[in-house]
C-alpha cells in the first residue's frame, strides 16, 4: 500500500513538474507578445499580464512538490554539516513533519479562499474580469500535493535505518 501511494503521488508530482515547465514557457511566449504588440504595433493589451501572473503563480504552487520530491530547493546545510547521521536524520524529520503541518494549513486556507471566490462569483478588477477561483485553484492544489509529497518524504525518512 506504501510503494502504490507513493508511486502515485510521486507520478502526480511528475506531472505537474512538468505543467509547470510549460506553464513557464507559456508565461515568456505572452510576455514576447504583449511586447512585440505594445512597442511594434502600438496595439493595448488587456488578457496578457494578468495571464502572465497567473501562469507563472500557477508554475510556482504546482512546480512546488516536483521540487521537494527531487532535493531541488535551496538548502542551508552548515548546520547538517556539524552534526553526526543520526540528528541528521532527526533534523530532517522535524523539518519534514513542520513542513506537513504548514502546507496542510496552507492548503484549508488557502481552500476557504477560493470557496469564498467561487460563493462570491469573485472576479479581478481589471478590464479583462478573470473569476479568481482560476488563479486561486492551482495554489489550493499545489498546497495540498505538496502536503501529498510531505508524507511520502516523512515516510521514506522512516524507513531509514536509526
């Protein structure tokens, strides 16, 4: 039951890795677009920045778990560095547990808002009007893939010998 979770969490992980990936090089392409159209052609732009943000937002929460799952993140391990395996261990546990504890958070909250955007028929105030439950979507569910990804890696953490 273990390896059938964490395969599938991982392959999900994968995926949005990926969506993330291009979710990114759709955020360049417009952001080329917007500029070729605002100073060549004089032309206004009224969906491109907005889709800009919410694309490269949406990259940032779904890309989240691909990069805990790969050791990706930035690191300070000076302190790691100092210690023997054993707190080694007990340091990444602790940190993986109150990592859990703040995406888990993260995600009801994050939850309630888009519930709240949904309820309200929230939409931003530009000309464009994007109902926020589309930006606010990938954020609740980059939260709580990355809450996901946290139990597999606290699950793997214990499986190691002590």
């Amino acid at each position: 039951m273990n390896r059938v979770f964490t395969r599938w969490v991982e392959g999900l992980t994968r995926a949005c890795g990926v969506l993330s990936a291009l979710l990114l090089v759709f955020a360049m392409l417009v952001v080329c677009q917007m500029i070729m159209m605002r100073y060549v052609f004089r032309a206004p732009t009224i969906w491109q920045t907005e889709a800009v943000v919410f694309g490269a937002t949406a990259a940032i929460f779904l890309g989240a778990p691909y990069v805990l799952m790969t050791k990706g993140h930035v690191g300070v391990d000076f302190i790691q560095m100092l210690v023997g395996a054993r707190t080694r261990r007990w340091l990444d546990r602790v940190g993986a547990w109150l990592g859990l504890a703040f995406c888990v958070l993260m995600t009801a909250a994050t939850g309630v808002h888009l519930f709240e955007a949904l309820d309200g028929g929230w939409t931003t105030s530009s000309v464009a009007a994007v109902p926020l439950w589309m930006p606010l979507a990938p954020v609740v569910f980059g939260f709580a893939l990355l809450s996901l990804q946290y139990v597999v890696e606290i699950m793997k953490l214990s499986g190691e010998p002590s």
